[in-house]
C-alpha cells in the first residue's frame, strides 16, 4: 500500500511540474498589436542595412533575413 502511494504521488508531481509547450521554443512570438516600434532615421544605417548593401556578403544576408523574429 506504501509502495502503491509513493507511485501515486510521484507520477503526481511528475504530471504537475510538467511544461506545457505549444512552440516552437526557438522562434520569436510575434509582436502584439499595439506594441511601439520607434521609427528609425533613414539617414542611419545599420549593420543589416550594411550587410544586406554587400554583394560579397549576400550569404551572410540570405542566413540573417532567414532567423526568426526577423523583420524585412
């Protein structure tokens, strides 16, 4: 009976401290409506903007335009 209640309460906790995941748990979620992006000053460049100017860096682009959470 011991041996018994001791099985019961193990499977028990096992079931209550087990994650739930329904995603991919490497992907970005998205944005919520409503969220503020700051604008960004076009007379800035980033290092995306850098990159995806190079030609001899196009690998490089393609790899970074297929991450997640990225925006093109």
């Amino acid at each position: 009976m011991v041996k018994l209640r001791m099985l019961f309460l193990s499977l028990l906790g096992g079931l209550v401290s087990a994650d739930v995941v329904d995603h991919d748990p490497l992907a970005y979620y998205p944005a919520p409506s409503g969220t503020y992006i700051p604008p960004k000053d076009p007379t800035i460049n980033t290092l995306l903007d850098f990159v995806k100017s190079r030609d001899d860096l196009s690998i490089l682009a393609t790899v970074l335009s297929e991450c997640a959470g990225m925006r093109a």
